[in-house]
C-alpha cells in the first residue's frame, strides 16, 4: 500500500467515525426529545384529568376517565367526531368585598362549530330587560344569583334553561367562570396587547378595585387586562364606559386569549393554565367531552371568532335592545351551529326593546 493510499484510507475511516458520533448523538438527542414528548403528552393528559374532574359541576368524587390515561388514549379521542355546541358563558364577581352576591358581569352565548373551526358571540348587556311569565321581570344579570340562592347545586341547568327559553337557543352547556382566572391565565400567558380605547381610572376601597389605565397600545399584565374588561365608572375624572363598550372589550380580550393558547408559547403554558382553569371554572359539560376538547386544543380552536353586534340604549333602571340586531344575531348563532332560524321567537315578548 502507497503512502497516499494509506493516507486517504485513514481519512475515510476519520470521517466515518465522525459520522457515526454525529448519528450517535443526533439519536440521542431525537431520542431525548421523543421521551420528553411523550412525557410531557403524558404530564398534560393527568394535569387535563385533575382540572377537567374540578371544573365538573356533576362532579361526584369519582373519575371516569381511571387515572390512568394515556398518549394513546389522546389519540383514539381526537379522532372522534367533535360536534357543533352552543353555551351560556357567564362571568362571576367572587372576589373579597363583593358581598357575596355572586354578580354576573358577564353574560354571553356562543355557538362553536369545530368542522368550520369557527365561532360566534353575543354579548348580552348585564341590565338587559328579561321579560318573563314564571319570573319577576329584571336585569338580565339577576337570574344566576337568583338560581344559585334557591339552589346552588342546581344552578347551573336552570340559568342554562332559562335563557335557552328566553332566546329560543337550544343551550348545550354553560360555563361559570370566576373573574380572577383573566388575570391568572393572561400572567401565564406572559401578558396581552391591548389598545386601550380610553383613559381610565377608579378606585373603589370596599372591593380593592384600584383602575389606572393610559390610552393606547401597551402591554398589559393579568390585572391590567381585568381592569380594562371591568371599567365602567369613573370617580376619578376620567370619561365612563357604556356597557356596550365593556362588552366590545371583553370580546376583544376572548380572541386574544384563546389565539395565544394555539400558539407554541401558550402550548408551552398548558399544564398551569390547566391548574389555573380546574380552580375557577364551573361546567356542566361531561368530563369525557372536557378532556376531548382540552388535549385537541390545537386542532380544533376557531380560526374565525366573529363578535355579533348589538345595538342597545339606556333608560334607567333597564337597557333595552334594537329588535332587528336581536333577531339577526340569534339567528348567527343558530346558523353556526347547523341550526334553521326561530321563527316563532318573538323577541318583543321575552326582551326589553328600543321604541
């Protein structure tokens, strides 16, 4: 063998030894990240049990899902047909210095449609007119501490009832959700953009609310976020909000919510934005369907969220609905979900309307 020829054998060996550390390694490395995958798969899925067995109102101490699911598991369940659901969202006032009350400031319907991976949403202003023949005719935002003083272990499908008698909406489900999980699920989320429409400033002692917002585009934290869903009032010389445009806002806020939960970095967020949902949310959706919904969260989220609009005035003690924006936006959320329009609804009967 030639000097040369020696020369150029050590060097094929040379270079097939790097290739096999460099196979070697990038196996280690993919075999890392496949373990670490499937953990993670795994940790979600039992942090996805814990939460959704908290957030069931039918909750009897008892999991149906057996603690021990699996990545597999995630897989039969996502492919599964995930239907077309409507529901009553409704934001709940607990906090330290509300007195209990149980105030809902918030009251929506949405209509969800996972084949088009679109949705629908109507604000229903808090002081609404509900005219009713079983009931006192009040705010709209009276009807769920009504239900829950009667009976709070049956509050959820009356108010869910209710309404679905009220808009002709055949109501799948509703979910209660305390105020403070916007403020804990936007500081895990690492905050929100938000154009602030206003100057906005209040203080209220009694209830610790301290609001102090600039107008413009800024960045908000969990608190920041809360106190610009929650302005209405001022007492400290700023303009006041209408409802309308503390409905808006709100609106504002869900779409960027649930956008930043389908990117990476909300991905990354899950296991506590699934602790921080189990603790402040009440449903009536079924565990099995919760955990669906949950772990195909990716494939399933709305690419269109469309904000239904409303127009509405004010007449103390009541605001009072246009008759024809009612009407269009109920029958948007009929249509979303595959359903033909009411034509024996008669909103003039059951709502307060604008002369």
């Amino acid at each position: 063998m030639t000097d040369s020829q020696s020369k150029k054998t050590k060097k094929n060996r040379k270079n097939k030894s790097m290739t096999r550390r460099v196979l070697t390694i990038a196996s280690i490395v993919i075999g890392v990240l496949l373990i670490g995958a499937g953990s993670y798969a795994g940790f979600l899925i039992n942090k996805a049990d814990s939460a959704i067995h908290r957030m069931s109102a039918n909750s009897n101490g008892q999991s149906p899902l057996n603690g021990n699911a699996t990545a597999e598991d995630e897989e039969i369940e996502a492919g599964e047909s995930i239907k077309p659901v409507t529901f009553l969202l409704a934001g709940v006032d607990s906090r330290d210095g509300s007195g209990g009350a149980m105030n809902t400031d918030v009251l929506m319907l949405v209509a969800f449609n996972p084949d088009t991976r679109s949705a629908s949403m109507l604000s229903i202003p808090r002081d609404l007119l509900m005219k009713t023949k079983s009931l006192p005719s009040r705010k709209a935002n009276y009807y769920y501490p009504y239900f829950y003083i009667k009976d709070k272990e049956t509050v959820i499908p009356n108010v869910k009832q209710f309404f679905s008698d009220q808009t002709g909406l055949p109501l799948d489900h509703m979910a209660v959700v305390n105020f403070d999980v916007l403020r804990q699920v936007v500081d895990a989320l690492g905050g929100l953009e938000i154009d602030v429409d206003m100057d906005m400033k209040y203080v209220d002692k009694a209830d610790g609310t301290s609001i102090d917002l600039k107008k413009g585009l800024q960045k908000l934290d969990g608190q920041g976020v809360l106190d610009f869903v929650r302005y209405r009032k001022s007492n400290q010389g700023t303009r006041e909000s209408s409802d309308f445009a503390r409905n808006q806002r709100q609106q504002i806020v869900i779409k960027q919510i649930v956008d930043k939960l389908g990117t990476l970095n909300g991905m990354t967020q899950w296991g506590k934005i699934l602790d921080i949902i189990g603790d402040n949310v009440k449903t009536d959706v079924p565990e099995s369907d919760l955990r669906q919904w949950v772990l195909n969260f990716p494939k399933i989220k709305p690419n269109t969220i469309r904000s239904l609009q409303l127009e509405a005035q004010w007449s103390s003690p009541f605001v009072y609905a246009n008759a024809d924006d009612l009407r269009q936006a109920l029958s948007a959320l009929r249509s979303e979900v595959g359903l033909a329009p009411d034509t024996s609804l008669r909103v003039e009967d059951v709502f307060g309307i604008m002369k």
